[in-house]
C-alpha cells in the first residue's frame, strides 16, 4: 500500500511539472472535499483546470482514462463545485485527465504522458 500511495505521489508530481511547462499555474494539489478529491487544480488561460491523473505501468489491460468512470467524475464535479463556491472565480472550468505510462514505476526515466483535455462535462 504504501509503495502505491508513493507511485501515485510520484505521478501527480510528474503531472504537475508536466503542466508547470505547458505554462499552466498550478492553483491546488490534493484538494479534498466529503466527496473525493481532485489531485491537481491549475489555471490556464480562461480555465480553471481540475485534473484527475492517472496512472499505470501499461496500458495492456485497458488505457488509464478508463478508470474515471462515471461515479468518479461525478465525485470530482461535487468536489470541484465545493472548491469553486470557496475560491470564486470567472473562470470557466474544465475538466481534464493526465495518463502517465512508467513501465519501471518512479524509475522509469521518461515517463509517457497523455493529457486529455476537456475529458468529460
């Protein structure tokens, strides 16, 4: 368990410099609500970005979009509208998905990345 929270840490940082270079700015991490979390919150031009980041070591079963199903983005609309009522803002909110493929874990050396915009409503 702690070697996957550790992974997972590893992939929202990865994600997090990923965005850092797309020139987006980075808002939140980890913001947690009674409904879920959302791992990254960032701001790019007249978006608010809430982003789920997936991670996997392949995507032989199935591709890592496909575990935000929908209860999952619902999770994350509930939490997003509680960030949104504390942080108000005129801008217009997306939703976004991060795949990161590290097929040798936080070893492995260049990590792939796909970043979905606009994942879902």
């Amino acid at each position: 368990m702690q070697d996957r929270k550790l992974f997972g840490a590893w992939g929202e940082t990865v994600a997090g410099e990923y965005l850092r270079k797309k020139h987006y700015k980075l808002l939140a991490l980890n913001y947690c609500s009674r409904f879920g979390e959302i791992d990254l919150i960032a701001r790019s031009g007249k978006y608010i970005v809430f982003v789920e980041v997936k991670l996997r070591k392949s995507a032989n079963f199935a591709q890592a979009r496909d575990y935000v199903d929908r209860r999952k983005q619902e999770r994350i609309r509930a939490t997003a509208s509680i960030y949104l009522s504390q942080n108000p803002t005129k801008l217009q909110p997306r939703f976004d998905v991060i795949e990161i493929y590290a097929p040798e874990g936080v070893q492995t050396p260049r990590p792939e990345i796909c970043h979905l915009e606009d994942a879902f409503q």
